[in-house]
C-alpha cells in the first residue's frame, strides 16, 4: 500500500463524524448486531408469532439523520409469515414498517429517534427471489426485498434489462416501487424506444404486485395480487411505505450496451447559459444528442462532472470494457485531507468550503484518469450503477419539475442563476450552507402503456404522473442539492431554495413535486416540517389537472381501505397521508 492509499480512509469510517463535530468514527452504516428478547432491556410484543424470531436491532439511514436505537425486528422467510405478522399487529395494537436498505433520506420508514408499538420487517434477509419470465412480451417477478444490483444481473444473465434505474445498487425493489425510483434517460433524438422499457420510474415497469392489504369477508389481512388495469393498484405503484408490497412482476425488454463518457472540461456557464444563447454544449444539446445525462457540479468550481450516455451496440475503440458496475473507485474513499476540511466544517469551520469544493472536483478529474474510467462500455448497468454504500452519505433535498422538452434548457438554468446568487450572498456574509454538489438528471414521464397491458393505470402519487391538463409536459427534471449534515444555515438555504422552486416553475410553463426519498417541507429549522407544504401545497401536485376519481385522495383512500388499521403507517405517515 502506498503513501496515498495510506492517506485514505473508507468512506464508511468517515461516517461517525456528525454534524456536532464528533471525531472522525467507524460507525457502519449498516447495523452490526441483534439483541434477543432475553437479552433485551425491555419487554418482547405481546403474543409475537412463535414461529417468526424476532430481535432488536439498530437502524441508520444513508445520512445518518434517521437513526433508531435497537428496535424490535424480524426478518419473515416468506409472504405468508407477513401475512400471520400483519393480523398480529392488528390484534394487539403493533405497527409494521418494511424494511430494506435504508438508503433513502425521508422519514417514510420511522422518523428519527422513533420509538412505540413496531416492528421493523427485515425484506433483505429471504423475500430476494427472482424468476426472469422470457418471451415476448417478457417479464421479470420479483420479492420485495431483492437489491437492484442482483436484479439487474439475474436480467442481464437472461439478456434483458431496466433504461432508467437508479444509481445506486443497495435499494430493495420494494423500497425503488415506494418511492418511484429513476435514472436519467429520455429518447435521444431519432432514438426508437425499445418495447418493454420506460423512459420513466420503475414503478411504471409494474404489470403486476402483490401485498398484504385487509379483507373484509374474512376481517383478516391476507395476500391479493393486483393486475396493472385493476384501479386500486394505482395506489401500490408508489405507495411510500404506506402498504406492505411483497412481490412485483415488471415488464423489461432486451438488454442494450452503454457507453458513458465523463468529462470535466465543459463550463458550468456554458452547461447551463440561457436558452438564448445555449451552444451545442448546453445541457439541453447533450440531451437531444444522447438522451441520457446527468451532472454534477460542486459550487464555487468552474467545471462539472459531467456524464453522457449513449446507446452504443459495438465497443468504440477508445473505450474501456467494464463487466461490473461501481467503476469510480474514487468516489468511494475520503483523504486525509478531505477528512480535515470535512472535520472543520462540521465544527463550524464552514470558510474552507470553496477549497473543499474545488479538491472535491479535482479528486474526480485525477480520478477518471487514474482508473480510466472517463471513458466506459458495457451492459446497461455497468456503467449506470456507481454509488455504493461507502460513497459519502451526505443529505440532500429534491424536486422533480415537470415541463416540456424544449424547456430543459430554461429549467436548468434559472436554477443555476438562483443558486450562484443565492451562494454569493451567503459568501458575502461569510455563511456557506450548501458544501456538496447539484445533481441534475432527466426523465420521461410515467406513460401507463410503457408497461404494454391494455388498460394501465398509472402510479397516482408518482412524481412523474403526466398531468392531463397540460399535455405539452413531456419531461422531469430531477434537481438536487447536497450537503453535509448540520452545516450552519443548511435549512433556512434550503427552506429559500424550495420556496424559490415552488415559485419559479408554474403555470403551464412548469410544475414542481417532491422527490420522495429525498428532503422536502423545509420549515427553515428542519426538514419534512413545514405544515403548509405537507397538508396543502404536495397534495395539490397531486390533484391539480387530475381526475376526481383518480388522484391524491383517491390514493388515500384506496390504501385505508385495504389497511383500515393503518398498521403499515407512522407517525409522520399520518401527517402526510392522513
């Protein structure tokens, strides 16, 4: 080992730094330990399944921000012991809360410090079965549990694949259908759309699912399996933790090669320069070009990372073949002096941002070229999964701004504008609340036939809904913000940021909904907290240019009607989805 790979630390043991300013740790993300109800400082539930073992266990979210003290879970071998789990908890009072790999960052789990009556359903540990349906249509079914990256393999093993997943490979298939889960991809132009895929969110893929729900004729939750075309899965597609999904079956379609080029030379100003004077480097010409981009750009730098995909079914020949996915290995380790300037800003250093900043975007550039990898080609996930569980959890918060394709270019930039002048003026005051970057990507909406079954319903609290109102809004553009945890003046910049957004982007040029799995509801001291946004201004997203009979109540009242005991709900649940 050199004196560099010496100088760097896992990203892993990065994490016990909190925003307190807490020494540098090894706090795994992940728990390391059970405790049996005899080991236990308080009492087992009443009446739990003899047949289910049950224990306490820790639990940590991706940003740390969430985390419980050991709590009451099991791990069910099959649908059927959630079954017998789900009539307990109705018999005796108990909560459920499936569970998967905690990497998301909204309370839809169990807000943090929760404690009460539930018990965490472990999904990862058996409910990972996988069955690939070939033929034509071709289909794959799944439990809830299964990650991405053993998904996505088993598919490509059979010759098929998902365009528009998620980066990261740690997510249950139960836990992407909750929140509705997405990459970065909308037809390039002149790009004919494979049958079996969707240029939306995985939830659209959706033919089939079954869950857990109550049954009136035998007053006993049993498993119903609900058809694409039945109205009442439209609440299930995207049901953010409020129902217990255990298997889906998605429609895929023929695998396709990816080549992805990373470079670090275009300016930011060019990237996102307004639409009038936009070149064939704006975000939006990269976009008509190859359909697939996402950028990372870290304030106070000149240059983004940026990433451009393209179908390309023979290896170029500059390329780099890659037969695995999470190819930047610099992403996944912290130095020691990043680890110093993390170190300062957490302790209320926050001067030392722009350097941060700036080392940040050049570890990224010597880094591509380290591992060769600002060039890549291979199966689809190859090149599209890259962050790992080790990658450094930041927080970030997250709006999907729903507009027509010829408007990318406005939307992005605007928000630029925003940003660099609301950055310049915290500077000017010596505060600098945002010390990560700005992610952008680009979807299709979630188009019901994608799936191919006549009938489709779409996902009602998808954020990606196509609005019927205004047909012209073809396209998503996701947004997020980064930073690490606790830094000063983080929540009243993002409180202003999200007030700007919901202002900006209106009328029939433009509208805005939460990312679910990210932050939202900033009342200016905490996130997922200001009552008008969560009882007034997400519902109406969620209503407006809807039908009455298929919108934000009716998604609501679909799910008390299968869980009328609300046993799959939390406390913050209850606020949003009363």
């Amino acid at each position: 080992m050199d004196q560099h790979d010496r100088a760097r630390l896992s990203r892993r043991a990065f994490l016990g730094a909190t925003a307190a300013g807490a020494a540098l740790g090894a706090a795994s993300w992940t728990p390391a330990f059970r405790v049996t109800p005899a080991e236990a400082a308080t009492a087992a539930p009443p009446n739990f399944p003899a047949s289910i073992p049950v224990y306490q266990q820790a639990f940590r979210n991706w940003s740390g921000e969430i985390q419980l003290d050991p709590t009451w879970t099991c791990a069910p071998t099959t649908p059927a012991d959630v079954v017998t789990l789900a009539n307990w908890a109705y018999a005796n009072g108990w909560r459920l809360r499936a569970k998967g790999m905690g990497h998301g960052w909204s309370p839809l789990l169990e807000p943090n410090g929760a404690t009460g009556n539930f018990v965490l359903v472990d999904t990862t540990q058996h409910l990972t079965s996988v069955t690939v349906n070939s033929g034509s249509p071709a289909s794959v079914t799944a439990q809830a549990g299964i990650t991405m990256t053993n998904l996505l393999t088993t598919l490509e093993g059979a010759g098929y694949g998902l365009t528009n997943t998620p980066a990261p490979g740690d997510l249950t298939l139960g836990g992407v259908l909750a929140i509705d889960g997405h990459g970065t991809s909308v037809p390039a132009n002149g790009e004919t759309p494979i049958s079996g895929k969707t240029y939306g969110t995985v939830s659209n893929l959706v033919v089939s699912l079954t869950a857990v729900v109550w049954d009136p004729g035998s007053s006993a939750y049993v498993l119903k399996t609900f058809q694409r075309n039945d109205p009442d899965i439209g609440a299930f597609l995207v049901n953010l933790g409020r129902a217990f999904v255990t298997e889906a079956t998605l429609r895929v379609g023929a695998n396709v090669r990816l080549r992805c080029v990373s470079t670090y030379t275009t300016q930011v100003t060019d990237l996102f320069a307004p639409p009038a004077s936009a070149g064939s480097s704006s975000f939006a010409a990269l976009v008509q070009q190859s359909g697939r981009v996402e950028t990372i750009w870290f304030p106070f730098t000149t240059v983004p990372w940026l990433k451009v995909w393209s179908v390309t079914p023979s290896k170029p020949w500059f390329s780099k073949e890659v037969d695995s996915p999470f190819n930047y290995s610099f992403s996944d380790s912290v130095s020691s002096q990043e680890s110093q300037y993390i170190s300062d800003i957490v302790a209320g250093d926050v001067s030392v941002t722009p350097t941060f900043e700036n080392l940040e975007m050049s570890i990224v550039g010597s880094g591509l070229i380290a591992t060769g990898t600002w060039d890549i080609w291979g199966w689809a996930k190859n090149t599209t999964l890259y962050v790992r569980p080790t990658t450094l959890q930041v927080t970030a918060n997250g709006y999907t701004i729903l507009c027509r394709r010829a408007d990318i270019q406005r939307v992005v930039s605007e928000f630029y504008s925003y940003l660099v002048g609301q950055l310049n003026t915290y500077k000017a005051a010596g505060q600098y609340p945002m010390n990560g970057p700005w992610e952008v990507r680009v979807t299709g909406l979630d188009n019901a036939a994608d799936c191919g079954v006549p009938g489709a319903v779409e996902p009602l609290l998808s954020a990606v809904r196509p609005r019927p109102d205004q047909p012209q809004w073809d396209t998503a553009v996701w947004m997020d913000l980064l930073t690490i945890p606790g830094t000063p003046q983080s929540q009243q910049f993002y409180r202003e940021t999200e007030q700007w957004v919901l202002s900006n982007y209106t009328g029939s040029y433009a509208a805005v909904r939460a990312e679910w799995s990210k932050g939202w509801a900033y009342s200016g001291s905490a996130c997922w907290a200001d009552p008008t946004v969560l009882g007034t201004t997400i519902p109406a997203a969620y209503r407006a240019g809807q039908p009455t009979g298929a919108n934000w109540d009716t998604a609501l009242s679909t799910l008390d009607r299968y869980d009328p005991g609300r046993i799959f709900s939390n406390s913050f649940l209850d606020t949003l989805l009363p």
